[in-house]
C-alpha cells in the first residue's frame, strides 16, 4: 500500500505516492496561504483520484506555518481514520541537529539530510533547488546535520529582475548559446544558468574545505524541481536524487507509525 507523502514549500507542493522508496506517481502544485482545509482536501482528491483510497498513510513536512495548519485540518476532518506523521520537534527523524537552535532548521532540510545519509552516506551535501530559495544542507561521516547555507532561489532572483529593472522582463529558464549574450533575454539566461552553477559549486567547495574532507569523500547531491536548470553546468555534484524529499519523509513515516 502506498504512502502519500506532501512537501509543502514556499513556492510549490510536490505530491507523491510512495511505497519501499519508489515514487509511484507525482503531482506538483502551487502553494496557496488561501487555500482552506477543504479546498485542499478538494485539491487532494482530484489529483489522485480513486488511488486516494489505497493509501495506508500521510507523510507532511511544510515550510509554510499558514499552509500547514490547514493541513492538519484538512487530515482530522476528511482523513481521520488515516494514520499520518507531520515532520515537526520531537519527531524521531534519526538525524542530530547539531545548530544553536534546531527549531528553527526547517524540516523539509532535516527530512532531505536523513535520506542522503540512508541512501548515500556521509559526509555529504544536499543543494535543493527550489524556486524561492536555493538551500545546501550539510551531514557529517557520522550523520550529523551540522548547519548549511541558504540563497536566493532561481525563480525568485528572475522575478525580482523584472520587478526592479525597468528594460528587464520575465524569461523563459533555458540554457543560453553561450555566457557572453548577444541579446536581453540570453543576457538574463546567461546570469541566472551559469551564475547560479558557480555559486553553487563555490559554496560546495568551501564547505567541502570547511569539513576538512577529501572532495571524492563526500556525496554531493542535488534535488528540488529547478535541479536540471543547472544540473549540466555545475560539475561538483556526485548524485541526482529529485525525490529525496518524498524517500525521506517515507523513512520518517517508518520510524514514527
């Protein structure tokens, strides 16, 4: 029986149903403050239809407080008889925290840390391409999460581009022919692609450098929807996981039901 498994982030809600580490089936949708428990309940089975009801189980982890507290509305009201884990303190997780204060690490980046220390190893680093922000999680040899780093996401970087620059518009995310553009829209192309695959793989050196690891030591892997934007350029990376998130919270399931 598969497990349906929710990340909510700022930007975006990826859905999947998730059964022994296979993502069976996947949706992504925006993610609306507005939307009640209803509409999201609405929402929910609109999407996966009839295999709503072969689900064994709910798996939740959300960056948006708003968003999450219509959640757990939504599961008492029309899933009440479903077993569910909503990631949040003092949910076993596996994963010490060793920040000054866990709390406030958000828990999409503690599920990610747990399934690349399951399916990978440590150390290791996570680079999670989602469009509000880009974040990098790091995990210790001994499966620590011992802090990361956090920038702006590419989408967001995009639209505050066009909000600000008066002769700047909106583009399509696409690799550019070359770095040095030859028009606007390939300019933009060109600042986003390639700036972003040398901000990355800058962070990712230094942190490497700052665990005092060897670089063919430590996995390097990156996930989120925008991954592939810059998949291709960046040359540090060791694995493509784009389902780590929906693997981690079927392990956080496992552990806590």
């Amino acid at each position: 029986m598969p497990l349906l498994c929710a990340d909510i982030g700022n930007s975006h809600t990826v859905l999947g149903l998730v059964a022994d580490g296979t993502v069976l089936a996947d949706w992504r949708v925006a993610t609306d403050e507005r939307n009640t428990a209803d509409e999201w309940a609405v929402l929910l089975r609109g999407l996966l239809g009839a295999a709503l009801d072969e689900v064994d189980g709910i798996a939740v982890c959300a960056t948006v407080p708003a968003v999450l507290h219509e959640w757990r509305e939504m599961l008492t009201r029309h899933f009440a008889d479903v077993a569910r884990v909503v990631v949040e303190p003092g949910v076993r997780t596996g994963v010490p925290v060793l920040m000054d204060n866990p709390r406030e690490v958000g828990t999409d980046r503690i599920i990610n840390a747990l399934a690349a220390v399951h399916e990978y190893g440590g150390p290791a680093i996570v680079v999670d391409f989602g469009g509000t922000a880009t974040t990098f999680d790091v995990v210790s040899a001994q499966g620590q999460y011992v802090g990361g780093a956090i920038s702006p996401g590419i989408e967001l970087s995009l639209e505050a581009l066009g909000r600000r620059g008066a002769q700047l518009r909106k583009v399509e995310l696409l690799r550019p022919r070359s770095v040095i553009a030859k028009n606007t829209v390939e300019a933009l192309q060109s600042g986003m692609v390639f700036g972003v695959a040398a901000q990355v793989e800058g962070i990712v050196e230094r942190m490497i450098a700052e665990l005092g690891a060897e670089s063919a030591d430590v996995h390097v892997i990156a996930t989120g929807y925008l991954a592939p934007v810059v998949l291709d350029e960046c040359h540090c990376f060791t694995q493509h996981a784009p389902w780590l998130t929906l693997r981690g919270l079927e392990l956080v399931f496992q552990r806590n039901s």
